[in-house]
C-alpha cells in the first residue's frame, strides 16, 4: 500500500477532507465531516462495537471452561431468556467487552462504551459490576470480598449485586444455553442508534 493511499469512503458520493491536520481545518472541511459524520456512525457504530466482540470468539482461554466471549453470551442468553429490558441485555453482551484488554478497568470501559446511550442505572452497574463480583470469589487470596460495601445504600446497589449474582458470577459454564450473536445485533444496533446524550466533562 503506497503511503499516499487513502482509506476507503463508507459511500463513493462523498468527499475527503482534503486537510491533513486538523490545525488546518476551516470551516468548509468541518462541514464536510458534519455532513457525513451522522450517516457514517448510523450505519458503523453498532457493526465495530459488535466486531469487537465478536473479535474473541475463538479466543483461549486461562482457565475458565469458557472464554470471555461465551462469557458476555452466556450473560445476556440469560438476560434476554429472563425478559430483561433491551438496554439491560445490551449491558449484559457488552459488560466484560473490554475484560482482556484493560482487566484492572474494564468495568469503567464497557461504562463508558454505553453510557451515551442507556440510563445511568445501568452506567452505575456497569462500572462497578467487576467490584460486586469480589463477593463471590471464596478464599481468593488476593481480593477484598467486601469492596462492594463502599456503595452500600446507593439506590443502584441492590441492582448490581442482582447483576452479578445472576448474569456473571455464573456465566462460565460450557453447559448453558448460547444464542448465537447474530441475536443480539438488532438489539445492539437499536441501542446504538440513539442520539447520544451529552457526557459531562471529566473532572
């Protein structure tokens, strides 16, 4: 591929930016990009979330009988078998996304990932579910069981330790049931289609 090549536009009608830094962007490139942005995400949000998934399916594993993909399956089949809401099984597919590649904050991740798009109930439980986990890991040397008592009295504690207990703690079991994700895509797709909601600014 030459250095020069450029990258391949989601619709042949539209243009580059013909700007290579954006120091050098006016007003006519911001437009450009204002225009395509919109229908770009529309039809790539949900499809690259969902590929990232996806990405582990054959993946090893340390130990565990099933990989973290058969995980996040595993969690929202039971999710969605139980008539939780759609956001709800959406949290659950995606809850331990990013578990391999950022393990120490992987809660804050998949957060962060949906919180432009679902409530903050289900932000909160995403953030913290790997904390509440802690409560089921007996005689785990390394790990302090009660770090979920911190938050105890929040109106979303109750929630979250219901999460764990039901959908993760227990997920690891090559003998429940799988959908296939093609399942979850519309569901996925739905939730992604949202006008995002603005996100604060971090402190």
């Amino acid at each position: 591929m030459s250095d020069r090549q450029q990258s391949r536009l989601l619709d042949p009608n539209w243009s580059y930016v013909g700007k290579a830094t954006l120091d050098e962007f006016g007003a006519a490139e911001w437009q450009i990009l204002k225009a395509q942005r919109a229908p770009y995400m529309a039809e790539q949000h949900a499809n690259q979330v969902l590929r990232l998934l996806a990405a582990s399916k054959d993946d090893p594993t340390f130990g565990y009988q099933v990989n973290n993909f058969r995980h996040c399956i595993q969690s929202a089949t039971m999710a969605l078998a139980d008539g939780r809401p759609e956001d709800y099984v959406v949290a659950a597919l995606l809850h331990d996304i990013g578990f391999i590649a950022c393990t120490p904050t992987h809660g804050a991740f998949s957060a962060r990932l949906l919180a432009p798009f679902v409530g903050d109930d289900l932000v909160w439980m995403l953030e913290r579910h790997q904390y509440f986990q802690a409560i089921h890991f007996h005689d785990h040397p390394d790990v302090d069981r009660f770090a979920r008592e911190k938050w105890r009295g929040h109106p979303h504690f109750a929630m979250t330790a219901e999460f764990v207990a039901k959908y993760d703690q227990n997920t690891i079991d090559p003998g429940i049931r799988e959908l296939p994700i093609e399942a979850f895509e519309p569901m996925v797709k739905h939730v992604f289609a949202r006008p995002p909601r603005a996100i604060p600014l971090p402190d």
